[in-house]
C-alpha cells in the first residue's frame, strides 16, 4: 500500500504535493488557509485525487488526510529546511487569522518553534498556559520551559513549576522557582513567587520547615491588604492541615 501511495504521489505533480507538503506539517489547515497558500488548482487536484478531505470542525472547514499514512508519506519526503520555511508559511498565513482560542495559539506556538519565523515569547507563555489547563502537560511543559528560557521571567517559570509539579515532579517544580532571589521581586511577584513554593514544598514535598521558612519570608515585606488576605489563607490552610 505504501509503493501504491508513492506512486500515486510520483503522479500529481509539484503543485499537489506542495500543498501536501504544507498540510504535512500544518495540519490541520482550513481550506482558506491552505488555498492562499498552495494555490486553488493545487487544493482542488489534490481532493479530486482522493488524496486530501475536508471535514467541519466548528466554524471551520478544514483539511485533512484522506488516510494518515499518506502523510507519513508526504512528511518523509520533507526536509529540515524546507520544513522550516513551509512551516514559516503556515505561521504567516495564520498571524492574520487572530488567536482567539486556545488551540489557535498553541497551534502557532508549535509551528513558530519549528520554523523560520520569529517566536513571540508572550505567544509561548500563553500557549504553554492554554496546554496546562487543557491536561496537555508534555507540551504546557514543552513551551512553558522554551519561554523560561528565553526570558527568565517569573510568569514562564510559575508556567513551568506549574506543569511539571501537575506531572508529579514536585522537586524539578520547587528547583525552577527557587532559582529567583527575592529580593529582586516586588509584593505581587513574591506572592505569585512564594504562595506555589510553600504549597509544593508543603504539601507535595513534606518539607514543612523550609515551607514556613519561605512563608516567613514572603510576610515580611508583603503589605498590601488585599496580598496579605492571600498570604493568611495559605497560612490558615497549613496551620489547619497541621492540627
């Protein structure tokens, strides 16, 4: 069946496997996404071929393999450049369409990683959040760590301690936040800093003394009323656990 799909791809010539080409590494892809790149004659030869669908997913019609190993075909065939700048395509072309939704961004995060384009780290961090939440805790970690290391900022790294203590490596997650100094961080930062500390160490790694010592810490210099209603109900949950 493989030699039988070579040949059928041997036989549709440049334009079509272009386009599979690019659906290859993007897909899914609505069909207007992939028209305005490979071109209508192209997008339509390949359906009439049988080599390429569309299906309804929502608001968007997009397109898909007729079978997934004809993209395991198409995707051979493909190398590290050109997969780069077939992949940069792809995010062009998506940029314009907006990214409402979570699997929108997280979509052109992964295709920004692996392409020629520019990666926005804010794109990262936010498509590392939208994979946390949604239980992809692989990726969340994946974008999460490629954010913190980039920018070193405290958010991607709350994004990263956050996805690897959800995967049950509470260490690793107390290990990324640790690497801050506190004295570098105003209240709002060393609550978003101090409050997940405390939470892992105590309660995912029993290690109550450090715990306390880093609550300790964070009390010290928080003032403001509405952080300081935070800091007590982190402190009431761990004074009632101990009871």
């Amino acid at each position: 069946r493989a030699a039988v799909r070579e040949s059928r791809l041997e036989k549709a010539g440049d334009g079509v496997v272009g386009a599979l080409k690019l659906l290859a590494l993007c897909e899914p892809l609505d069909i207007d996404a992939l028209t305005e790149l490979a071109g209508e004659a192209a997008v339509d030869e390949a359906e009439m071929r049988g080599l390429i669908r569309f299906q309804q997913d929502g608001p968007l019609f997009n397109a898909r393999f007729s079978h997934p190993l004809v993209g395991d075909v198409v995707r051979s065939k493909v190398g590290r450049a050109a997969e780069r700048r077939l992949k940069g395509q792809g995010v062009q072309v998506l940029r314009r369409r907006g990214l409402e939704t979570a699997a929108s961004r997280i979509r052109m995060a992964q295709l920004s990683i692996d392409s020629d384009q520019t990666i926005d780290n804010d794109l990262l961090a936010a498509a590392a959040k939208d994979a946390i939440y949604l239980s992809n805790l692989p990726l969340g970690e994946r974008l999460a760590r490629m954010a913190f290391d980039r920018s070193g900022d405290l958010q991607s790294a709350a994004l990263l301690s956050r996805a690897l203590l959800w995967q049950g490596k509470p260490a690793a997650a107390e290990a990324i936040l640790a690497r801050f100094a506190p004295g570098d961080l105003d209240e709002l930062q060393l609550v978003q800093w101090g409050v997940p500390r405390v939470s892992t160490l105590f309660w995912s790694m029993g290690d109550v003394a450090k715990a306390h010592e880093v609550l300790a810490l964070v009390n010290e210099r928080v003032r403001h009323p509405a952080l300081r209603l935070v800091m007590d109900a982190t402190a009431a949950a761990m004074a009632l656990r101990a009871a």
